[in-house]
C-alpha cells in the first residue's frame, strides 16, 4: 500500500508539474502576443506619430516666429512712444512758454492796434422760409424764427427756455 501510495504521490506530482509547465507556456504565449501586438500596433500607428511629431513642431515653429513678430511690434511701439513723449514734452514746454508771453503779446497788438471790434452779424433766418410756410408757423401759433432770434439776443439769458419752448403753441 505503502508503493501505491507513493506511485500516486509521484504520479501527481508528475501531473501538477505538467499542468505548472502547461500554465507557464500559456503565460509565455500571452506575453509573446502581448508584445506582438505592441509591435503590430506601434508599426500602425508610426506615421500618425510622425505626423503628429511634425504638427506639433511646426506648431511650436509657427508662435515661436508669431512672438518673435510680436516682440518686434512691441520694441517699435515702445520706441514710438518714446518718441511721442518727447514731443509731447516739448510741446507742454511751448506751451508754457506760448502762456507766460500771451498777456504781454496781447498788450503790445492792443497798444498798437486798440481793442478788437465786435463784429455785428445780421441774419435773416425767415429768408429760408416761404411766406406760405411763415403764415402756417402763424396759424400754428408758432413764433417765426426772426423773431425768436431777435428776443434770444435781446434776452440772452432766456435761450434755455426757447429750447425748450421751440415748437410748442403759445
């Protein structure tokens, strides 16, 4: 009993050792498949990669020069405004120079030349109208425009109130 015993003992272990090989070369066949399949699938995808590759190179090269253009604009409007400030400076400087000679210009033409004279316009604004459109601003009770005019210098201060009037019947 003892040899039976110890013949199915080394039968088993026979058997398991079979089966732990079995295992070990579907372990290696699915390794070598695995990697195979890497391989197959890295065969396909290289010129997406490659392409990939050079976008993004040309990418990087396109907003490398966008900046490089960028920069450039940047130094000119730097270098533009330098140049305003300069003439801005200069032109405050003139004219500080232009309002601490005005009053004395001023005096010297008004010495010689007297005081300005006031220039007297005289405007006809019914000119514009016909007599038919006048007589309906009168029917209207409308005030021509001549004589909105002539109260407005007359009054002066009251022209607030013609704009506000202006179309309104009396």
């Amino acid at each position: 009993m003892d040899i039976e015993r110890i013949q199915k003992l080394i039968n088993n272990k026979m058997e398991a050792g079979n089966k732990v090989k079995e295992v070990r070369k579907v372990i290696e066949n699915y390794v070598a498949q695995k990697e195979d399949q890497q391989l197959s699938l890295m065969d396909t995808l290289e010129p997406y990669t490659k392409y990939k590759k050079a976008i993004k190179e040309e990418t990087k090269k396109a907003t490398d020069e966008r900046q490089d253009e960028l920069i450039k604009q940047l130094k000119e409007n730097q270098l533009a405004l330098k140049g305003d400030i300069g003439n801005l400076s200069e032109a405050i400087d003139r004219t500080t120079i232009f309002e601490k000679e005005l009053p004395n210009y001023i005096e010297e033409h008004q010495a010689i030349e007297g005081p300005p004279v006031a220039k007297v316009y005289n405007f006809d604004f019914d000119s514009e109208f016909t007599s038919g459109n006048l007589n309906s601003l009168k029917e209207e009770g409308l005030t021509a425009p001549s004589e909105v005019f002539k109260s407005a210098i007359e009054d002066g201060s009251n022209l607030d109130v013609y704009y506000e009037t202006i179309g309104k019947k009396k």
